[in-house]
C-alpha cells in the first residue's frame, strides 16, 4: 500500500517568477515518514542550513560542512555575475566568438549542460580524455570558439589537458588563445594564477562552495550565459522557491523530499530511479545522478541514482523492492506505476527551483542516513591509482582471451574456467547481481557523441538482470557515480568497456597522450574496484566501430 500526499505553493510551476512548485510523496506508511518530517522541523534542520550551521552533519563532518555551505545563498550573491557575463558575451559576439566550449569534469560541466539543454542553446561540452572526442572538439569551428576552462582545484588533469590541447591548436591557427579562452576557478588556484600570467579572462569562483553544489555559482552561470541561457531567470527562479526552503514547516519541500529519500535509504530502499515525466528540463537526472552519489555514497551506505530516460523505460521494474521512483515533470502516472517498495516522488517545478531544492533535499537525506554530505573521500583514491599507471607506464595486461574485436579481461575468478566468448564472460557478470540488492554498473571509456548507441544497452541489461543498471561515460562519471562504486553499499557489479583510439593525441607539454591517460583512469578505477572486493569485467574493443557493433549484438 502508498499513501499519497502534495505539497505545493500557491502560485504553482508556471508562475511568472518560476519559482512554484507541486510535489506528490508515496511512501508505505504514514506514521514513519511523518516522524521524520517532524523530528527535522524540531531540530530546526531548515532554518540552520540556511544559517550554514556547520553542526548539522555531527561533528566529524563539521569542519567540511564549515567550508561547504555558502551555496545555500547563491541565489542572491550570484546577482552580479548576470551582467558582467552578458557583457562578456556580447563582446564576444561582436568579435565573431559565438560557439561556446565548455572544459570541466564533474559539478564543472554537469550543471551547464542541463541548463544549456533546457534553454536550447547550443553549449560543446568536453569532459573527456579521450583522444577521438578532443581531436572531434578542435576540429570544430575552431576561430569562432570561446573556450571555459573549468576547475576548482585549478588542477583537474583532464581540464589541465584540454586546455593545452585548445591552446595549441589556437596558435596553430594563427590565434592567441587569450583571446579565446575564460577561465573559472577558486581564488588563488594554480589555474587563476596562470589565466592571469597568461592574460585569459578570469572569474572567481566562490570557495565556500563544492563543485556539485555549484551550479549557481560561476562554473554553471559563465558558460550557461556566455552560450545564451537566461542566467538571470535562472536565479530568479531559485530565490522564489527559497523562502519555502528555509521554513522549518512540516510542507517544506526540501525537508519532505530529504526525509523521503534518507527514511527510506536507511530501510533499505537505497536506490532512486530518476524519469522524465512530460518536463521541459533537459538531462536532469545527470546532474542530480552527481549530486545524490557523491554526497551520499560513502562508509558503506549512500543512495544509488538511476537515471532513466521516462517512467516506462526498458528495464524499470516497480516492483523492485529496494527501488524509490522518482519522477521530473508533471505526468507521473499514478493510475499504472505502483512501485511495491511503496516508496516515490513526482517533482514538479522550474529548473532553478530544482536546482535549489534537490541540493537542500540531498543534505537533508545525509543527516537522515547520517553521513557527511560535503566529502567524497574515494573519488581521490581512483585518481591515484590513475597517476600511478601513467607513472609506472606498464605494458597492459594480457588478456584472458580475444572474441572477435574484443579483448575479454576480468577480475580473479569472475569467469568459469573455459569461458571464450564475450556472451558467456558477460553472463558470468550478470550472474554475481544479487537479485535483492544488487545493481550492474556499465562504464564506457569512448567518445560519447561518436559512440552514443551503446547507451542503450543500460535498458536491456536492465533486463535481463532485473535489477537497477546504471551506465556512465568515462571518465566523466568518476567525478560522479564513481565515489558510490567504491564508497557505497558493496552491492555492484562492473561492466567496464575500453577501446583503442583511431588515432592517439598528445597532451602539449606533457609526458603522455590522451590516449595513455584515459587507458590510465580506466586501469585504475578498475584497479580500485577489484581492491575493493568489487567484480569488474572489462571489454576492450581493439577496433570501435566494429567492437561496439559486436557488443551491442552480444548485450542485446
């Protein structure tokens, strides 16, 4: 059985200021769910986050949390980016650079795609290694581009490597890249310190804020902006549903969906199918697929995000017990989707509004699970392991055995002795999914505008294994979804594809090529996986075009 209940705001989502909103909970039993709500309002959980009251997280997590809350404000102190980025653009513009390039991993890009796509502007972003992917990106109207660098750190050596490779290219052309190139960064990162030497346009970043928190902050509003979206809107929009957020009230949305989401992780609904459902936000559940994994997925515990293209997808079964359904959008259909965990939510509102409110909704589940939203402490540890193999420059590891134009390779003992074929060591994979519990994991290290089809086969594995199946672009997930492979519930499996370029690339001023290095992130996440007690089979296509041909037969 669901109980069934709406939040909503007076003046609804299609309110000229954009901040309404209408959210509808099911959830298996009113008693449990409504003490939660309750026991937040009584801790005032609303009124302190908005007051950035590090404490909220127990004190393990307080020294992060002080340094990890002025998003909460964004809404206003984000106002004077507004015009100086639409100046900037039409300065651009006046001198031919229309076509935006983003380069940035993780909270960097995921934000400005979303609100690119939901504007209907055109935004290139590039968050990958892969040596086919940049080589496609230079190749594209190369003069007339304005190319973001995105960094916190200022020292994300994928963005590190684009911008080199961007630069390059610009002088091979006869252009000086300061001309092209906007930078954003925290203040007196090694990236501002550069930009300025190098003479690039510079925006600071706000340092109190987090990368997947940060999507109002200059990393999602200067790219957004300088491609067209009306930034302005954007904030207008999160500061209208801000005064909800902020009252410690029994209908707070934020409150409501946080509680919903924590109750049920910590009953062992830890899963959270993220659809469309007739909503005009474009790629939402990418976005909040960063947000939700990498806040929550550590010390074994964490909410595993499943982002879905619509409530009828391939491979949705609401009648996994462990399965929250959530929907974007206005058209959850109540009269078909019964999900028997009796857990799901349907979140109606402008992207602002849902930008502001899942962020708020995400650490109000942190408390609830009792874990340190701000941290993502196994992000790092894949990181090294990739500095490592780049370092050591190992020959790759043979091969267990060849089928076709794929080389199979598999953690000890995965594949039963004789196994030959890429359909039974995909098998063998599927076989480990615990059918309560568990989840499959797919990984494609390739170019994912070249190669987009493979995504399909997350649906059909979906499938076959009846189970949540997640797929993810390397190595744009590692900023993402990888902190909860490794720091979650150990209950995944791992399906890693991997493939030789057309042609490698190499990084200016660098020891190493693209090519080596995103052979580097695949080798080591999966080292750091098989460390972690965790399956992983890796599929590696020794020619694309025919190996993701042959997989997509094989998985089908």
């Amino acid at each position: 059985m669901t109980v069934w209940n709406t939040v909503a705001s007076s003046h609804g989502p299609d309110d000229a200021a954009g901040g309404g909103y209408e959210l509808t909970f099911g959830y298996p039993a009113e008693d449990g769910f409504a003490r939660t709500v309750q026991q937040l309002v009584d801790d005032q959980m609303a009124s302190r986050l908005v007051a950035q009251d590090p404490t909220l997280w127990g004190e393990s997590a307080e020294s992060e949390a002080a340094r990890r809350l002025a998003w909460v404000s964004l809404a206003e102190t984000s106002r004077p980016l507004v015009a100086e980025i639409e100046g900037l653009r039409d300065e651009l513009a006046e001198r031919g650079l229309t076509h935006v390039v983003l380069c940035g991993m993780g909270g960097s890009s995921l934000a400005p795609e979303v609100i690119c796509g939901t504007a209907g502007v055109d935004l290139t972003v590039l968050d990958s290694s892969d040596p086919d992917a940049v080589r496609a990106a230079l190749s594209d109207r190369l003069t007339q581009t304005v190319v973001v660098v995105s960094s916190k750190s200022g020292g994300t050596v994928e963005t590190d490597s684009q911008r080199r490779a961007y630069e390059q290219a610009l002088r091979d052309a006869g252009r000086d890249p300061a001309d092209h190139l906007v930078v954003v960064t925290d203040p007196g990162s090694p990236l501002e310190q550069e930009a300025t030497g190098a003479g690039y346009r510079c925006f600071a970043a706000d340092p109190g804020v987090g990368g997947r928190y940060s999507a109002l902050t200059a990393f999602g509003l200067v790219p957004s902006g300088l491609a067209g979206a009306d930034i302005g809107r954007l904030l207008d929009e999160a500061s209208a549903i801000g005064e909800a957020l902020a009252r410690d009230d029994v209908d707070n949305p934020g409150l409501r969906l946080g509680a919903l989401l924590g109750l049920a992780a910590t009953e062992g609904v830890d899963k959270v199918v993220l659809a469309d459902a007739d909503t005009p936000i474009r790629g939402f559940g990418d976005w909040a697929e960063q947000l939700i994994a990498e806040s929550t997925g550590k010390q074994d515990k964490g909410i595993l995000p499943v982002a879905v293209e619509a409530v009828s997808a391939p491979g949705f079964d609401p009648n996994q017990a462990d399965t929250v359904l959530v929907s974007i959008g206005s058209g959850f259909p109540y009269d078909t989707v019964r999900p028997s965990s009796g857990y799901a939510v349907s979140v109606d509102a402008s992207l602002g509004a849902q930008l502001l409110l899942w962020e708020h909704a995400v650490v109000v589940a942190g408390r609830v699970i009792g874990i340190n939203p701000f941290d993502q402490p196994d992000v790092e540890s894949a990181k090294e392991a990739a500095r490592g193999q780049l370092a050591d420059r190992d020959e790759p590891a043979d091969p267990l055995f060849t089928d076709g134009s794929v080389q199979v390779h598999a953690t000890g003992g995965l594949l039963p002795p004789g196994t030959s074929t890429v359909a039974a060591a995909v098998a063998a994979l599927l076989s480990q999914v615990d059918g309560e519990h568990g989840y499959l994991a797919v990984m494609a290290y390739l170019d994912r505008w070249t190669h987009g089809p493979l995504a399909d086969v997350r649906g059909q594995l979906a499938t076959r294994t009846g189970r949540p199946t997640t797929f993810g672009w390397g190595p744009r997930f590692l900023h993402s979804t990888g902190q909860y492979h490794k720091g979650g519930p150990v209950t995944g499996c791992y399906l890693q594809v991997t493939g030789d370029p057309a042609q490698d690339l190499p990084v200016p001023g660098r020891e190493f090529t693209f090519g080596g290095f995103i052979a580097a992130q695949a080798a080591g996440d999966g080292q750091v996986l098989a460390d972690h007690g965790r399956p992983v089979l890796r599929l590696h296509l020794l020619d694309r075009t025919a190996g993701v041909e042959q997989l997509l037969k094989t998985l089908r």
